[in-house]
C-alpha cells in the first residue's frame, strides 16, 4: 500500500472539499491584503513627521530629518546622506560644556529631548539632555539661515527621549533660562533625528524623576517597582546620572589612596569549591562534575595572596549572598571593595587604614562631586556626612554601656541588630557629633570562623565593625594564620574542611599575621548620601524577589 496522499479528481470532487479550496485561497488573499497594508503603514509611519510638510527649496530640506540607517553603519561616504554631511568636520561638544565664553560660536551637540514645546507655526523650544546636563534649544522660522516652517513642524513631531543631532549657535538669552543646567541657549541652523524613541513610553523621566515632596504635593510619581523595571529610563534621572558617577568616584578614591599606601590591587575567583564565610547564604551550582559555590566574599584568596608575599592587596569586584533579607539594605549580589594587608604587632593597625582611608573618600567626594550631590539632595534630600579628622574608635563592651545607660539592653556577647545600630550611632553623634566611627572587639560568636580571638579573653576577637549614619558598612578583623587553630575554627562553624584545604594547608608553608576588612560600595554610597534603600545606588539590583533586568 502507497505511503503516498491519494490526489482525488476533479470529476470526484466534494462541494465540501471544494468549499475548502476556495476557503484556503481567500485566506491567502486576505494575508496578501493585511501584507499590503501593513507595508503602507509602515511607509506611512516612516514618512510621518513630513508628510504634512510644504514644498521648500531643496537647501532648507537638508538642514533637517530623520538620519537614515545607511549614514548610522559608520559608513565611509561623506555624501551618504544630508545628515553626514551636515557633521562632516566637525566635532561634538558636551552639553556640560556649553558655557558663556562660547557664545556667538557654532556647535553640534547630541542629546535626548528632554520637553518638547511648540509656541507657534515658526517657533519652538526643545530642552536636550546629555547625561545629566540640559540646554534649551530654540528654533525660529529664519529665510536668512535656510530655518523653515517644516523644520520647525518637524521639530514639533520628535518624540520624548529621542536622540537628536543639533547644529546651532550658542546665545545668551535675554531673560535667563531657570529650566536647564546651562544659562546659555541654542539657535537651532540643523536639527536630525538620529534615534526615535516610541511615543508612550512605560515611565516617564520627569516622573521617575519627582521629589516625595512632589509627589505629596499631587505631581505624579513613580514606585520602586516600576522604576527597577524599567531601569534603562529610570536611570536617566538626574539624581540617578549622580548616584553613578559618586560611585565611580567613591571607587577612584578607593584605589588612589590604598596605592599611596603600597597596596596591590588583585582579582580573586568568584567560583570556588567550598563558602568562603560558612553557613548555608550561598549559591551553590556543578562545576564540570563537582560541587561549587559563587564566592561569598574574596576572603580567602586574598589572604591566600598574602600567604604569597603580596603583604598589601585590595579588590573591588562581585560578591554573591543567598540570603533570604528583605531590607533595605541587603542585596544578593554587590561590589566588595576589600582589602588584606600583613601586620607587624596589633589589628589596630588595620584600622588605622580604616580611619584614614574613608575620611580620605569623604572629602574627595565633596571637592570632586559637588554638583553631583547637589543634584541628588534635590530629588532625595539629606545633610551632609558627619565625620572626625581623627576617626573615632570605642570598644563593644564601651557601645553596650553607651546602650545600657540610655535604657538601651544589648546581649554582650551578641549581635547588634539594625534598630540598636541606629540608636547606638544617635548616641555616638550625640556624645561625639560624628556618624562615622568604629566599634571593636566584638564577640567571638558573631564573627567568621577565620576571625582571631582575642588573646585576653577568648569570648570576644580582634575584629571591628564601622557604622556610618548608625549603619553597619564594614567588616574586619584580623585572621587566624594558624593552621591548627583554623582547622578547628572551620569545624565548629560546621565547614568541611576538605573543600578548603588548599586554604588551610596555605598557612603551612609559613603565614605573617595578617588582616583586612570588605564593605559594600552600593551601602556606602547609600549611606553618604543619606538614601533610604540599597536598590538605589545598585546600577541593576539583585534581590532575593529580582533577577531583570
């Protein structure tokens, strides 16, 4: 029997099966239909913002439009389009830069359209933005510099958040301009579309970019959840183009001062066989056949490393948590800014660098970012960071006094949870006027298995917390370099000591004494600037709830 469809005839054919041909060819003629229009539409939509435009010289049409794909593929061609050949010489300036010294000059800049504001059939105002900074670009319907009525109806059709190319020059308008950072204006000679933005966009700049006295005051806002996820807008907001920079100046600070001080940067794996902090707040995953967890912290290598003679290092990189902490001030992944350094006699000299180091960050911000902070005070404001020349140390057994004294009961051989930080750093500004500080010797119990006891009394160790605004921000302490010690240590805290073999047997060979601390960059920028959620200086935030973008 043939595996082949038998091909019935015409002479045997069904009006069923007849009525099924002609159904199947009307489907394909109505798919062939919806094709045709949807290719119109699409021509009509690319020809959108000129199709009400008049007739005009040829001059004036090419000093505006939409810049072609074709002309964007870096093509070589100087005539591939109007648009090349508008730029071609001349070199972009930053919005940042536009200042009063380059008035009466010709300028390209590029920049988004932060509002558009059409006044009449020749005259408009755009405000562009560029990371941050704004000017005011206005365009009036000119026969003497080839600016026509189309230009300035095309002008009208850009959407918000575009990108737009404007050839122009710098004024210095009559009445000053309030709404922009630059005090200079732009009179628009060109003006391409170099990207458009769709035109309803899931969240609005201006919006996401509202104080709480704003939004308390009827203006409409956005919530954390919306903003996170559409976080590509979000982070255009002023406060935002800020929090990022600070951050990259907080690191930039980070590194200048540690190489002053003969320190190493290094790069630590961020896969490793077993924690790197013990307890179970780790993502585990196979590795070629083996059990392997994203490191919790650079803790051993770099300690490791100087095992090897490196004497001072620190890293700035990744750092992975598993636990389930639904704070504002938890994330599952951020950058460590961690450092490991040999000692001579006492962790005190770990703190030492402690106490000059952030200091050193502070005052760097406040000369190097002053618009920056500026710029975030207005959307999230807050008082500038309290803090000594000199940092202050106290001892825990000092902090829980401070507590029990103002009616405060702390466990003395325990943690300090978050609402007892605040209250001790309301203390301590209180006593010292400084929201930075460091606490000391804490108990034994609380810390990590490779964290040295303190010769005096076993229950507390030669380790260190540091607050800022009644935060926590720091960990450090100095390390156990016994090997024995280690070993024991690691048992109790219920670690494996085969999955960190290499990391014992390393202190074998010949270990100085040594120590080192880790923070969080995200909370340190959080806390000084004075924000209430960690989510905010996180460029993508992972949470226990947040994996995207």
């Amino acid at each position: 029997m043939s595996s082949e469809p038998e091909i019935p005839s015409s002479s045997t054919e069904t009006p069923e099966e007849s009525g099924e041909k002609i159904s199947k060819k009307a489907a394909k003629k109505e798919a062939a239909k919806l094709e045709k229009l949807r290719r119109r539409q699409e021509q009509e939509e690319a020809t959108r913002k000129t199709a009400s435009l008049s007739l005009e010289d040829e001059s004036s049409s090419r000093n505006y439009g939409d810049v072609t794909l074709t002309e964007l593929q870096s093509t070589e061609d100087p005539k591939a389009g109007k648009w090349r050949e508008a730029v071609e010489g001349k070199k972009w300036t930053n919005v940042s830069e536009l200042v009063e010294e380059m008035v009466m000059s010709e300028v390209l800049i590029r920049g988004r359209v932060d509002t558009n504001r059409p006044k009449s059939a020749k005259l408009g105002f755009v405000t562009l933005r560029q990371s941050g900074f704004t000017v005011q670009c206005v365009v009036t319907e000119s026969k003497e510099h080839s600016v026509s009525v189309n230009m300035v109806k095309f002008l009208k059709q850009l959407s918000g958040e575009s990108f737009v190319d404007v050839i122009g020059i710098v004024v210095l308008p009559k009445d000053p301009v309030t709404g922009t950072t630059q005090k200079v204006e732009i009179q628009v000679r060109k003006v391409y579309c170099v990207n458009s933005a769709m035109q309803k966009l899931p969240l609005i700049v201006e919006d996401a970019a509202r104080s709480e006295a704003d939004i308390q005051a009827g203006k409409p806002g956005a919530n954390q959840d919306t903003r996170l996820n559409n976080r590509v807008i979000d982070l255009r907001t002023p406060a935002n183009q800020a929090i990022f920079r600070i951050q990259c100046h907080v690191q930039i600070a980070f590194r200048e001062f540690l190489l002053s001080k003969g320190f190493l940067e290094i790069h630590t794996p961020k896969l490793i066989a077993g924690s790197s902090e013990g307890g179970a707040a780790v993502f585990r995953l196979e590795y070629k056949g083996q059990p392997a967890c994203l490191a919790q912290s650079p803790q051993l290598h770099k300690q490791m490393a100087i095992c090897g003679d490196l004497e001072r290092v620190f890293e700035v990189g990744a750092v992975y948590r598993a636990e389930d902490s639904f704070t504002h001030r938890h994330l599952c992944e951020f950058i460590g800014l961690d450092v490991e350094m040999a000692i001579h006699k006492h962790y005190s000299e770990v703190m030492d660098i402690v106490g000059e180091l952030f200091p050193f960050i502070f005052t760097k911000l406040e000369e190097r970012c002053s618009k920056e902070l500026e710029a975030i005070r207005k959307q999230y404001p807050f008082q500038p960071l309290k803090f000594l020349p000199k940092t202050l140390t106290l001892t825990f057994a000092e902090g829980i006094q401070m507590l029990k004294e103002a009616g405060v009961e702390a466990d003395p051989l325990g943690d300090l949870n978050t609402e007892v930080e605040r209250k001790l750093g309301q203390l301590v500004l209180e006593k010292y006027n400084t929201e930075f500080y460091i606490l000391h010797r804490y108990p034994s119990a609380v810390r990590p298995f490779y964290t040295m006891p303190c010769a005096d009394d076993s229950n507390y160790s030669n380790s260190f917390d540091v607050f800022i605004r009644g935060e926590e921000i720091i960990s450090g302490a100095q390390r156990v370099h016994d090997p024995e010690l280690l070993k024991e240590q690691a048992t109790r805290f219920g670690i494996d000591v085969e999955t960190i073999k290499t990391y014992i047997d390393s202190f074998r060979y010949g270990a100085p004494p040594h120590g080192g601390f880790g923070v969080g960059l995200e909370r340190v920028v959080m806390l000084f600037c004075g924000l209430n959620n960690i989510r905010k200086t996180s460029l993508f935030p992972r949470d226990p709830q947040r994996l995207a973008p």
